[in-house]
C-alpha cells in the first residue's frame, strides 16, 4: 500500500494555538468557528487580492481582525489585545496613506 500524502500543515493562526490546521486555511476549525460571519466574509472578500499580490493590506486586517475576535473569545490578556489592536490601526494607517 502506498504511503498517503500528508497535506502541507501550519500552525493556527490564532495567539497561543498550536494546533495543526491546513496552510490553505488561516485557522483551526475551532477558532475560525468563533469568528465573527462578517470578519469571515471580509476575509473571504481579499482573499483574492491578496493571492493576486495586489495590496495585502485589506487581507491582513481582515485576519488580524479574527484575531483579534479569537483572542477576546479566549479571554487573553489585555496586553495581547492592545497588541493586535495596534497592528490592525498600523495597517489601516498604512491604507489611508496609500489612498
């Protein structure tokens, strides 16, 4: 019999997650299922961009939004959600700059 293919697996993205996830998806199954629908949809919606090498910017703060999302449902610390927080307003910045 032969050997099946492993997918390419990587690490969730959410803070403190070491679980195993697809690298096509962001999250582990757990975590994605406490994001928000609309933090899910914006993802969805850059996606495309973002594989394109267009702009990243609106994809990465659509997915440090469920970050973000993900670590207030895990009740993480204030300092891990300040430091989120201020990615998500550098990233923004860094939009209303290149507008």
């Amino acid at each position: 019999m032969a050997p099946t293919k492993q997918p390419d697996l990587t690490e969730c993205f959410a803070v403190g997650c070491v679980s195993l996830k697809p690298r096509w998806a962001l999250m582990c199954r757990a975590h994605w299922n406490r994001v928000p629908a609309q933090v899910q949809h914006d993802i969805y919606f850059t996606l495309p961009g973002f594989k394109a090498n267009q702009d990243p910017t609106p994809y990465l703060i659509a997915t440090h939004k469920a970050q973000l999302a993900v670590a207030r449902f895990d009740n993480l610390g204030d300092g891990i959600l300040q430091g989120i927080t201020d990615e998500i307003v550098r990233f923004e910045a860094r939009m209303d700059r290149e507008a």
